[in-house]
C-alpha cells in the first residue's frame, strides 16, 4: 500500500516521504510523491546524535545477504491455525495484538457488492484506513474525514458523517483510523484531533484536539485508544471522556513515510512502532518505558535506507513481537525483555501474518515471504511479480490469512489467492480499481477497500 497510479505513472504516494516541516502541518501543502534526495540535515543529524537512542541497532554485517529458502527446512512441512468463524474486525489488524491467526471469509472469492464511501486517492486525499466491522455494520474513513456506516452484509448505508473543518484549506490535511466497541466508533484524524462517535447516529460524543497530525488508526483496550502522531508523540487517551491520560515522546524523525503504523497492546504493555525505526514498549497504566528496541541498519549507505519507518503493524503472538522496517530489517522480539530472538533483511512497510508456525509478509519487492515463527528460517518465497518487466509489476499488499487461503490484493486491481503452504497461486479475482490497504474479513466475507474510495465485498 505504498504507492498511487495517477495517469498512468506510478509515485509513492502512501510511501510519501514527510520533511521535518511538513510533518508539523496537516494543513499544509503535501510534497509530491516520492524519496528526498537529500534525508537529513547536517542540524537534524547532529541532533539525533546528541539524542541517545535506547535499545539496540542490528549490525549490518549480519544482513547483508539476501534472503533465500532454508535447505534445512526443505520437505519440512508446518501447521496453521484452523480457520475460526469472526463475526468482527474491531480496530486496525482485526484486535489490540494485530494477530487474527486464520480467519473465515471469501470462500467463493466471487464480490458480492460495491458501495461508494466517499473521496478516494486525489492531490490532497488519500484513503489509509482499514474498515472495522461490529455487531453487523462495518465503518469507514475515506480520503479526508467523512465516516460511513453500512450494513456489512448488504452494503446498504445506515449514516455518514464528515468531520472535516468547515474552513479554507480544509481539504489539505488527510489520513487517520478507526476502531470500534460496544461503546462508540473512535476516529483519528489527520486534521489534528481524535472523537468518538455515537455508532447508531454518527453525533460526536467527544472530540479531543491534538498538536499534530494522527495518520494512524487507534488501538483500543481496557478503556484507553491509544495513537501516534506525526511528530512521534504517542498518546493514550480515555475512550468514555476523550481526556488525555499520559504522552510518551519517542525520537522525532524528519524523514518518514506518510503512511503510519498503530501500537500492539497486551495485558499492562503497549508496543508502539515509530518513524525512527525504535519499537518501544511502554507501561498502559502510566507510559513510562519498559523497553526498546531499533529496526535499523548501524550502516546506512543510501537514502532508502534512510527511511527507517515502521510503517506496518506490530504483532504480538505467543511472547513475541514481530516487526519489520522500511530500512530493511524484520525481526521477532521477546515480549518480556525486548531481546531479539531473530531478524532477517526484509524490507518492508506491510504488517506481518502470524499463524501457527509461521509468519507471513511481503516485501518492498512484491515478494510474499513465509518465515518460520521461531527461528526466522524461509520455508518458501513467492514473487508476485516474476517475470514481469518493470513497468508491468504491482504493488502487493497483504495478506490475510482467509479460508485456507493468503489473499493480497495490488496496485493493478488484482485480488490473489495463495497456497498458504506452497506460495502456488491458486486463484484471481479483478477488483478494477487499484488497492493498497490490506483486506479484512468479518461475517464471511472479505473487504478491500480500493484507492478510489470503493467498499468491495468479496464473499
């Protein structure tokens, strides 16, 4: 989901990259798509150096090679979770843990309806937010801030709300999230605030200014959303009152993707992803910091690897946090210590499957990478784009883990279905529109929500 196709050129457009200035606004001009030339100011580096960061930065010796099969593992076969009936799909990566196993949906893999949410991928909107489905209504967020509620099974809309300023420029400012309870429907916006809304008329029942922009979705447990800023601020808020509970800043970092990740929860332990490349986990109850740990290169030798953004979802599974950088590290983490059990060099901006055995994820490349859960080891790797001259290849993202089968969807509105065992392709679906925006599945059917602001159910 990093990058938009507008008249026929492809430009990272989710994968913008926000320069210290632009990312104090959500009103200002967007930069066009695409990497600085430049990264850093010799200001801005001097400052990171005098800002000790905590935890512990992978050598880059160790993650020099690529990736390939392990021969130990050759013929070795593994298990998945059973696939398990969800009725819903409650925040951004489906719970607090981002850690779904294997769910049911899309068994016939044929769609079952399209509906219109709003503005879609335009100069100054972009749609970055996951669909939440409860108690049989799913809620979106489309390019700016208009909230739609529908039923999930027939698409027929039941309300809609915009909570755009009323203002000139006030179509300047885009991103945010959703997660949901019994309680409310809790936005976050890049428009500077985060409100709760009433889930059967959409009036705000409170709303809560912030200092920067909120591009990522909020996580929600045991009464607190929790969300991180443009400026590398987390926040946890108080989800009946919209109060602020407590911030934990991280190192701010001037060169980040535009496309923004959401904390893990567990128990007492939030675990919060950044632009630096720290994953820091920190106390529920008050924010102070239990532990840190970098998803970055000691040697950065080009300017992609400058990008150190944590931009997928962390998965807690099983004692272990999972995560993968745009600077191209991806690693399991102990819960507990934030002691590396394992890393590969993945680069990637996806948020990683966990299912049984094995982790899933997709890399920067359009690879589909099957690791083993607990030695980091490749049973299979798939290219999606095998084969294909530059200019023909897609942008993959995903997957979901549904009726025993890996779906992704691409940058060519194509939906694909893979043999979670094998990585074979199994079956296709044409979307028509673009997709960027991992699917989701609730209820028995599956959810892509394309680049053009299109609700696609899949059944």
């Amino acid at each position: 989901m990093s990058v938009f196709k507008r008249k026929g050129v492809r430009a990272a457009g989710l994968a913008l990259i926000m320069a210290a200035g632009a990312g104090l606004s959500a009103c200002g001009p967007l930069h066009l798509p695409g990497l600085p030339l430049g990264g850093q100011t010799a200001a801005q580096k001097a400052a990171a150096a005098k800002a000790k960061v905590k935890g512990e930065r992978i050598p880059v010796l160790s993650l020099n090679k690529p990736l390939e099969p392990s021969a130990a593992l050759k013929g070795i076969g593994f298990s998945i979770s059973p696939a398990q009936d969800n009725a819903d799909w409650t925040m951004a990566g489906g719970n607090a843990v981002h850690a779904m196993e294997h769910v049911k949906g899309g068994a016939e893999l044929k769609i079952a309806w399209r509906r219109r949410i709003g503005v879609g991928d335009t100069v100054d909107g972009h749609i970055t937010a996951q669909p939440v489905v409860a108690d049989g209504v799913i809620y979106t967020l489309d390019g700016h801030a208009k909230i739609t509620a529908m039923n999930a099974q027939t698409g027929a809309i039941l309300w809609s709300v915009n909570l755009a300023p009323r203002k000139v420029g006030a179509n300047d400012a885009f991103g945010g999230g959703l997660a949901v309870d019994k309680a409310a429907l809790y936005v976050t916006s890049g428009y500077r605030f985060a409100a709760a809304l009433d889930l059967k008329t959409g009036a705000v029942k409170w709303k809560t200014a912030t200092s920067a922009p909120l591009h990522g979705a909020p996580n929600l447990s045991a009464g607190k959303i929790y969300v991180v800023d443009t400026l590398d601020q987390l926040h946890a808020i108080d989800a009946a009152t919209g109060a602020e509970a407590w911030t934990y800043q991280a190192l701010e970092e001037p060169a980040r993707m535009q496309i923004a990740s959401s904390p893990a929860v567990e128990n007492d332990i939030v675990v919060a992803p950044f632009a630096s490349g720290e994953l820091t986990a920190v106390r529920a109850a008050n924010g102070n910091d239990a532990w840190s740990f970098v998803l970055s290169l000691t040697n950065r030798n080009n300017a992609l690897s400058e990008i150190r953004d944590i931009a997928g979802l962390p998965v807690i599974y099983r004692g272990d946090v999972v995560a993968g950088s745009h600077s191209g590290v991806f690693a399991a983490v102990d819960m507990r210590t934030g002691q590396p059990r394992w890393s590969q060099p993945i680069t990637t901006v996806s948020t990683p499957w966990v299912s049984g055995d094995v982790i899933y994820i997709t890399d920067q490349a359009g690879q589909v990478i099957c690791l083993s859960r607990d030695a980091g080891q490749a049973y299979w790797i798939q290219g999606m784009n095998k084969g294909l001259r530059k200019k023909f290849r897609s942008v993959w993202s995903g997957p979901l883990l549904a009726s025993d089968r890996l779906l992704l969807v691409s940058s060519r509105g194509e939906l694909r279905a893979l043999d979670p065992h094998t990585g074979d392709k199994t079956a296709s679906l044409r979307l028509g529109p673009p997709a960027f925006i991992s699917p989701i599945a609730a209820g028995g059917l599956v959810y892509v929500l394309a680049d053009d602001g299109e609700l696609i159910a899949i059944r």
